[in-house]
C-alpha cells in the first residue's frame, strides 16, 4: 500500500516541470550571449537572463553575466 502512494507521488512531481511549462514572461535583451556570442539573449527580470540559441542560462552580476 505505502508503495503505491509513493508512486502516485513521484508522478505528480514529475508532472510538474518547471522548465517545460515556462509562465515567466521573456523581453530581448541588448547584451550578447558570453557563451555562443549570439544576440539572442533575453532576459526576464533585471539580473536573469536565458540565451533562446543555446539554452543556457546566466545570472547577472553588475555589468557581467554569469552562468548559472
Ligand atoms: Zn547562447
């Protein structure tokens, strides 16, 4: 019985992604990708940014980027 619930549990955790189901909102930002050196980076508050080429995501620190 407990094995069953555990299972139901984890189902529902992996239901809920994050990632796949994005509800932040994205603006284009001016800076270029430090990783792939394309202007495709956006950003979605004041410090986070997300490169839509490749994917990685960066975190601002002053005038410089970070990878996350
Ligand atoms: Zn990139």
């Amino acid at each position: 019985m407990g094995k069953s619930k555990d299972l139901a549990l984890e189902i529902e955790e992996q239901e809920y992604n994050p990632d796949t189901e994005p509800r932040r909102e994205y603006y284009p930002s001016d800076i270029r990708c430090p990783n792939c050196f394309k202007p495709t980076l956006v950003q979605d508050s004041a410090v986070d940014h997300y490169c839509t080429s490749c994917g990685q995501e960066f975190i601002q620190v002053g005038s410089a980027l970070r990878f996350k």
